[in-house]
C-alpha cells in the first residue's frame, strides 16, 4: 500500500509521503493524533498517508500544505460528534485524495457543512467520497482549485461554492 501511495504521490509532482503513525479506530476519536500527523507532515512538506480503516475525527482545522491521502473506498474520516469533519482557511494548497469523509448521519448542529473551507487558493479533492450528513458536504468560499472523480452521497447538498473563481468541478 505504501509503495502504491508514494507511487502515486511521485505521479502527481508532489513530495515524498510519509505513512500515519496512527492506527485506524472505528470507535475513538482520533483528531489529536491525526491533528499532529498532520501538521507534522504539513511543517515537513509531504503527504500524511493513512492506511485503510476507519478514523473518528471532529472539527479537525487543517494546516498550510495540507496533503492527505488514502486508499479510495477504504480510507474513511467519520465524524465523531455533529459539525464540521474539516475546516480550512487562508491556504494556499491543500490537497485530499482518495478518502472517505463520512457524517455518519450525525444531526448537523451548528455547522452547515461536512468540510468548510474558506480562502482556499490550491484546492485539489480527488477520488474521494462525501457521505452521510443532513448538511452540504462541501461549502467553498472563495476558493480556487479543482474537485475530480469524487462521488456524493445522501447529503443535502453536495457542494456549495461561493465566489469561487477558478474552480474546476
């Protein structure tokens, strides 16, 4: 899996991946370790690349540099409490493949999306799944990017972009 994510990561220009040093866990919320990892691999310039399995994250705000990569279909970021999955503002690049992003069908709470993300300018989503919130799964503002071969599924709405001016979808 590793040699076919670094592979991969190589393919799309971007720096050497290094592997989570997290296990997945279907019932624990994981976002402090995966803050760290991420952020680590943000500070560091690579890709943060997670194994398959389930990771119970909530209202993780992701770093400048943000890549993370998973095994599409099988790497899967569920919400661990109503609100937002991911939040992200006043980035330059942030780059999400092959994940899950899973609402797990939580209520919605106060937020109005699964990932918000605001004054994104290098925003690439690709061969991921947005799934199972009663909100928008992804609400841009001001973002500028491109959202490919990704899939939507029971959701209000699938995304929602706001004065998003060079955004490809």
């Amino acid at each position: 899996f590793l040699a076919a994510g670094l592979a991969g990561v190589a393919a799309a220009g971007g720096s050497p991946a290094v592997a989570a040093a997290i296990e997945p866990e279907p019932v624990a919320d994981r976002a402090e370790a995966l803050r760290r990892a991420v952020a680590a691999a943000a500070a560091d310039d690579r890709t943060l690349v997670l194994p398959p399995g389930p990771f119970r994250v909530a209202g993780l705000d992701l770093p400048q540099g943000t890549r993370i990569a998973g095994t599409p279909g099988a790497t899967r970021l569920l919400a661990a409490a109503p609100g937002p999955l991911l939040t992200a503002r006043g980035l330059k690049d942030l780059r999400l493949e092959g994940l899950v992003l899973d609402g797990a069908a939580l209520p919605a709470g106060e937020a109005d999306a699964l990932v918000a993300l605001e004054d994104v300018d290098g925003l690439v989503i690709e061969d991921c799944t947005v799934q199972d919130a009663p909100m928008r799964g992804l609400a841009l503002q001001h973002c500028a990017g491109r959202i490919a071969t990704s899939r939507f599924m029971r959701l209000d709405t699938a995304i929602y972009a706001n004065d998003s001016l060079g955004l490809a979808i």
